[in-house]
C-alpha cells in the first residue's frame, strides 16, 4: 500500500549519526511512512550500519558518490508517499514532529509546505539553541521575500506534497556543494498555490558538526550566494548561470561587483558567525 509520508534521506559518511536519525523516525506517533536512505558512495562504516535495521518501511540504496542533490532526487524517485519528510543524516526529530506537521498540511488549503522551528546543536557540545520561526503563510512569505535576513522556515524540516517538489523540477544539480536546499525553497516560493506553514513548537534537531561543510563558511556562504545571484536572476527572466564556475566569473568582471560580492560575503559571514550565540 502506498504509504502517507516518505522520508527522505541522502547518507555520506554518517557512520557517527545515522543510527541516532533513524531511531527517531521509528518512533514517530504516526506511523504511515517509508523511510528511503540513498547512501552516496559511503567509505566508512555506514553501510554495514545500515544493514543492521531490519524494518520494512526502510529502504536503502547505494550509489557512486554523485552529490547531495543527486541523492535527493534519486530518493524522490524511488519515493511513493503522498508527502515527502526531509530529514538530514546526522539531525533527528522529535517523535510526534510528523503528527503535528500533518495536522498542519491536512488542514491547509493550497499546496502546504510544513516546517517548524529547531534546536541548533554545536558539535559535542551540550550547548543548544532553540530556533523559533514565524507560523502563518503571509508572515513567512514576507519575510522570506527580503533580500537578506529573511530566515523564515528551515527547509532540512520540510513535510511538502511529493507531486509538488516533483512540479517545481526537484533538486537541481548545479548546486554541487550547497544551497540545494535553498534552491528548491525558493522555486516553491515563486509557486502561488503553496502555503507555507510552520509548527508553533520546535520539532526537529539540527547539528552543526565541526567538519561539516555547514560549518566551513569560505565553502558554503559563496555558493548560497550563488543560488541567491539565480535567484535574482530568474525573477528579472534573465538567464542563470549554468554553474559555479560560469557565476564567479560574472562577480570577478568588474571593481563594483567584486564590491557587491563582497558586502554580501561579509553580511553573510556575520550571520552565520553569530548564530553559535
């Protein structure tokens, strides 16, 4: 039978975390989903982990290391439910996150994308942060309308109609290291039809882990800037650059946008720097 929610998660070298995210699907308070696990060309010991769960709503796949992206979408493939969960491989979720992000979608009118708020984990560390976000379509919508600072719905929370990320073109692939997530955000934005909602509580846990590539800024800031500078573009109907190669060379053709590359890096840097306290 065609389960309600498919969960979908791409597995790199998460030999350290992925029990721990898989653990916490199995006891959510609703229980009508498939868990799909692409594992993109693991080298430690994930496999042999992965191998130890014997639960039949658990798929894993294997693939030659393609990218984030890429197992996203090979997932969405494999995928049969009438949502989609995100859920990243070294984050878990708290056990009625599902109830209540489906209360939530079930009663929305429109294409609901359900999210909520977080609790930002630093590595090893004890230390935790409580990431609140806005609840109502209109406030999230105006507020992911900014040019910056417009943090208004974490997409690594997604509960989101399986047809309507498959409209919108899934991930794309251009966005080899990051800003994947953002990309598809932001094309969901431009959809007219999608409510946004988020949970009034924080459902989900959200690690940054020291050798993350979240946490290495001079990897991650240029190419969330990169899906911002597509973003901009396709919303003037001019033409994206076809990668990150092809957007640096447009920032480095001129002294005022090597100016405006580098305001925003800094705006950027700030932010991220100072959401640790």
């Amino acid at each position: 039978m065609r389960p309600l929610v498919s969960f979908l998660i791409p597995v790199y070298n998460e030999e350290r975390y992925i029990g721990k995210c898989i653990d916490s699907l199995l006891v959510q308070t609703v229980t009508d989903f498939e868990v799909i696990i692409v594992d993109d060309g693991s080298t430690d010991n994930t496999q042999a982990i992965l191998k130890n769960y014997t639960d039949k709503r658990i798929s894993v796949y294997r693939q030659n290391n393609s990218g984030r992206a890429h197992a996203r979408n090979t997932a969405l493939h494999l995928s049969r439910g009438k949502y989609i969960g995100l859920q990243d491989a070294d984050d878990w979720s708290e056990p009625d996150r599902l109830e209540r992000q489906l209360y939530l979608a079930e009663k929305a009118h429109g294409k609901p994308v359900v999210g909520s708020g977080l609790i930002l984990h630093f590595g090893g560390n004890v230390r935790a942060k409580t990431k609140r976000v806005p609840e109502e379509n209109e406030r999230i919508r105006k507020i992911m309308g900014r040019r910056l600072f417009r943090q208004a719905f974490n997409t690594f929370t997604m509960v989101s109609l399986r047809q309507k990320i498959i409209d919108v073109g899934g991930w794309r692939t251009k966005f080899k290291i990051a800003g994947e997530d953002g990309d598809l955000l932001s094309r969901l934005y431009e959809e007219k039809d999608v409510i946004f909602l988020n949970s009034p509580r924080p459902l989900y846990h959200y690690v940054l882990n020291e050798g993350s590539v979240t946490n290495k800024f001079r990897i991650t800031i240029p190419q969330q800037m990169f899906m911002r500078y597509c973003e901009r573009a396709r919303r003037r109907g001019d033409n994206e650059p076809e990668n990150y190669e092809e957007y640096r060379c447009i920032m480095n053709k001129g002294n005022s946008s090597k100016y405006f590359y580098n305001i925003e890096y800094f705006l950027r840097w700030l932010r991220l720097y100072f959401r640790k306290y």
